[in-house]
C-alpha cells in the first residue's frame, strides 16, 4: 500500500515494548509542549499497560486538549442520502452483495424534509454520507453536488444548515473542484485498515477493492484546493497499534507533500451490522481499555488535529472520552437514507451500523453542559478561511482556542434561545455566564454585543 511500511511499522511495535521507563518520562514532558510525537515515541505509549503510567498519559492527553481546544466540544448530525453501493466490504451492511437491507437513494425533495427535520431540532453541521454507487441517471459527483445544493437551500425561519462536510466515494480531481466549488467543508474518507493483507480480504470486489486508489483519494483532494480532509481507520479489522502507527505515516506524506496533515481523525470500532458476520466476530476486537489508550494517544501524537467520536460508542465512553481527546461528535444519529423523519424503527432498519448511543441532541447538549463542556455549533473557520494550512498555524500553538470558545459560546446561546427544553437552558445559561467570566474585559465587552444580538434576533454571527 503506498506510504506505508509496513516492515517499519512492525519493527517500532517490537522496540516500543522494551522502551525504559526514563525514555517514557522524556516522551511525556515532551506532549506538554504541544509538540507531534515522532512513530516511535508514538509506539511507545501504545505499549504502556501499567495503570500508573497510564494514568499519567490520560493527564497528558487532557492537558494538550484543554490548551488546543478548551472544553468545547463540535457537535453534528450524519445524514444518508443514499445506501446503494457497488463494493463488497465484509463489515458494512451496504455491501453490494447484501440482500437485507432495502435499497434507497433519496431524492432532492426527500433530502430537504432529512435537514428540515434536523434544523428543527437545533442540528447546524451535517455529514454527508453516502454509499459509493450514484442512482440510475446520475453520476456521483452529479449526485453529491446535486445533494449539497439541496441542502444548503433548507431554512427554517432564521436558521440553516452552515456547513456540510462529506464522506462519499473517492473521485477524481476533476470531480473534487466540483465538489469544493458545491461549498463542502471537510471532504472525509476512511482507509478502513492500512494493512494491506487485510485490506485485500475484506474488499473482495468493486472500486474499493484497490487500496492505493483509495489512499490517492485523499492526495487528490488536496490537489484539487480542498486543504480540509478527514481519515480514519475501521478499529478491528487489525491490531489497533499497527493501524494508528500507519495512519501517522500516512499524515507524515501529507504534511511533506501539502505542508498540512488532515483536519479531523475519526476512530470507530466495529459495530454490528445487518448481513455482516466480521461485525459480529470482531477479527482484532478493541477492549475499551485500548479504546481510551488509543484515544489520549492520538490526542497526543498529532495535538493539533480534531478527533471525532460517533454514536457507534456509548454514552457513557463518549462522556469519558470528552476529557482524553475528543473534539467532535455526533448526535441523535440515523445511519440510514430517510432515518430522520422515520421514527424509532429507523434506528434498526436498512442502517449500516447499530447505534449504541440514542439520546436526542438537547439530551446530549445536556449531558455535555453538566459536564462544564461547551457544546459547539460553529462554522466560522470555513467562513473565514481558516483552513488547512493557515487553520494549523493557529492550532498548533492553541492561538485557535480564544476563538473557538467565544464561537462556541455564540452559537450555544442561539441553541438555548431556540430549540433546548426548560432544563438545558437554565443549566446552560449559567454555564455560559461562567465562561464569561473566565476572558479578559474586550473580549467580554466583544461577546456581549454578540449575545445581545441574539436576543434581537440574530443568528449565524461569528468572529
């Protein structure tokens, strides 16, 4: 697979587990000076099991996410637009091959009642997924801008959809201008595993049975101006360890290539899925224990990069996982096409995962605020163009935090004012006078006229 050596992979794996307690020490005063940790120091701590030493990684990883990102936490919804695929992936229910689920593209009508529904509920930031084959008549890339449009055009009252980000099939740089002049934010797309073997088995037919073609995606995306990508990898479908030191190799090209590594890391486990027997005997299952290492040491080899939690967790691993390094997550989920404004039976229906965590936004938002984390709904880094590059610049050293948190503060008193229930508002509102108190008196004097905007009636302001 290219950029990944994997011989070199395996040999830091074997040299971590004699690593010296000294050279532990050194790595972990190293993370506190918000530095990226070099594949073999990453390795290291991937080794750690004692309890004692790990405790001290999970202080370290919510040191640097406090100093980089304060206590927000970026909140968004996925929407399904289409479950019909033309690849046979062995742990997804979207496979081709599947005979379970029912087939459906939505229309753009149908697309438009899915954000309808969302704005309705609060829902500011969506993910656009869709499977990787276009309905009859359409090209993806005629699919996938057609669909954004749609999108973008739904309003209620004075709110909209203010960014959409896209986890679609990979495409060329032709298509990826398209796509980039369509207004997406983030163009997402997950490896699944970096290793080359069990890539093979687990992709039996169609376009994503070819691993560099895949993994070029991303290149091509960069190629094309879109200098904001997320990646991933498909957690069980091989040793964690082996997955998270590729991975970094792989931001390692980006960063020599494009000068900017990848903007979000997303870390689901496999969950289970309609048709799939790999989703129900896990080939390399993740103990939650590896879970929360793997996590704070994400947070700590690459600090500056958001990493993104979905529904396939549970409540309670997501609320944990808030403090060790997570940025952004999902909520109120539906990973089906139409899920949203199906009901309850949408949450086992043609999806292509089961969900673990069910709770409703204003619930999560609660849970969140209890938890003295500020629950975001901010764009304004797309609309400012602080991306890519200049958007690492400013996260590296934790410039970008003074402007997140009063963004983050903005658009959670447009939340409480319009969509929470009674008990979300009280314990938010005092949350956000709180934070208030925390800034110096310009930049209280600054957020004061944002919130006294918002009780005129103004939405979708931002700094």
């Amino acid at each position: 697979m290219k950029y990944i050596d994997e011989a070199k992979i395996n040999n830091l794996l074997k040299d971590a587990a004699r690593t010296a307690p000294a050279e532990l020490d050194r790595i972990l005063v190293k993370t506190r000076t918000l530095q990226r940790l070099t594949l073999a120091e990453t390795a290291a701590l991937l080794a750690v099991e004692e309890p004692e030493r790990l405790k001290s990684i999970f202080a370290a990883a919510a040191y640097v996410k406090e100093h980089i990102y304060g206590s927000r936490i970026v909140l968004f919804a996925p929407l399904y637009i289409s479950n019909i695929c033309a690849n046979c992936c062995a742990y997804c229910s979207f496979n081709a091959k599947n005979k379970m689920i029912e087939r459906k593209a939505l229309t753009v009508e149908e697309i438009k009642e899915q954000v309808q529904w969302l704005l309705q509920r609060g829902h500011k930031r969506i993910l656009m997924v869709a499977g990787e084959a276009a309905p009859a008549g359409k090209t993806n890339i005629e699919y996938y801008v057609e669909s954004i449009k749609a999108v973008y055009s739904v309003n209620v009252g004075p709110h909209r959809i203010k960014r959409v980000n896209i986890n679609c099939a990979p495409l060329t740089v032709d298509e990826f201008k398209q796509l980039k002049a369509a207004g997406i934010g983030t163009f997402q797309i997950f490896q699944e595993t970096y290793h080359e073997g069990t890539y093979r088995q687990v992709h039996t037919s169609g376009p994503k049975k070819d691993p560099d073609n895949r993994i070029d995606a991303v290149d091509r995306a960069f190629t094309a101006g879109i200098d904001d990508v997320g990646i991933g990898v498909l957690l069980g479908l091989y040793d964690y360890r082996f997955e998270i030191l590729a991975m970094l190799m792989h931001i390692e090209h980006l960063e020599e290539r494009f000068k900017v590594g990848p903007h979000t890391i997303s870390v689901p486990r496999i969950e289970p899925a309609v048709g799939s027997d790999l989703s129900r005997n896990v080939p390399y299952k993740l103990t939650d224990d590896n879970f929360r290492k793997l996590v704070a040491v994400l947070r700590l080899a690459v600090p500056y990069t958001g990493i993104i939690l979905t529904t396939r967790e549970t409540a309670a691993m997501r609320d944990e996982l808030f403090s060790l390094g997570v940025s952004q997550v999902s909520a109120e989920s539906r990973t089906s096409p139409g899920g949203y404004t199906e009901g309850d039976e949408a949450l086992v229906k043609d999806t292509q995962f089961i969900l673990n965590d069910k709770r409703s936004l204003d619930e999560i938002i609660g849970s969140l605020i209890s938890k003295k984390f500020i629950p975001s709904f901010c764009a304004a880094c797309y609309r400012k163009a602080r991306t890519g590059e200049t958007f690492m610049n400013l996260a590296k050293p934790g410039t970008i935090k003074g402007k997140c948190s009063i963004n983050a503060l903005i658009t959670l008193k447009e939340y409480l004012d319009d969509f929470a229930s009674p008990e979300v508002k009280q314990a938010g509102y005092k949350l956000i006078e709180e934070c208030s108190r925390e800034f110096d008196e310009k930049t209280k004097a600054e957020l004061a006229k944002f919130f006294a905007a918002v009780d005129r009636g103004t939405r979708d302001e931002y700094v």
